[in-house]
C-alpha cells in the first residue's frame, strides 16, 4: 500500500493546513513526464519520513482551484507544509536527494 494519500478540495485544508506534522504536497497531472519521473521519489520519501511528515498528491486537472490558490504554474511542484504555512516549494523534477535535504530543514 502506498504511503502517499491523495489530496483534493474537500478535505485539503483538514489533512495539509491543520496537520500537526509537516506535509509535503507534489502538485502533478498524469499527462506530465516528469511528474511520473518524480513520483517513485515522493513514493520513497514519504517511507523514508513516515511519522515525521504527511506525503500527499494533488492531481492540478481535478483541483484546478487548489492549483490556482497556490499560484502553481509549472508542473511536477512540491511544496511543504508547516503549521499551514508554506515553508518551501521546489519546481520541476528534484532528485531524493534535493527533496530529502528540503523536507530536512523544514524539520529542523
């Protein structure tokens, strides 16, 4: 079973603005190549960071009003989440790595 949950309108401000931990967000669409090149990191990420942060999807066809709110203009975007607030967003493909090392200081 996957670790990553699918976010959507109805209940994006309960599981990303009012977690109690961080929550990543990876803003995608299926027709976008390097959406599905950076899926199996946010896969693995969202293992490697279990208990500690939330992983979630957000597919921009489908919610096209939470893209808009979060001025998402390019697609694969990740942005964490912290006490509701925006703490960082990376555009395009990121490795583990460069994920990982956000998401890190976003932790603290």
């Amino acid at each position: 079973m996957s670790a990553v949950q699918q976010f959507g309108v109805n209940d994006f401000d309960a599981e990303v603005l009012k977690s109690d931990i961080p929550v990543l967000v990876d803003f995608w669409a299926a027709w976008c190549g390097p959406c599905r090149m950076v899926g199996p990191v946010v896969e693995e990420i969202a293992q490697d960071f279990a208990g500690r942060l939330k992983v979630g999807k957000v597919n921009v066809d489908e919610n096209r009003t939470l893209a808009a709110k979060y001025g998402i203009m390019s697609i694969p975007t990740l942005i964490i989440f912290k006490n509701g607030q925006e703490e960082e967003r990376l555009i395009g493909y990121q490795s583990k790595g460069e994920l990982a090392a956000a998401i890190e200081k976003v932790l603290g």
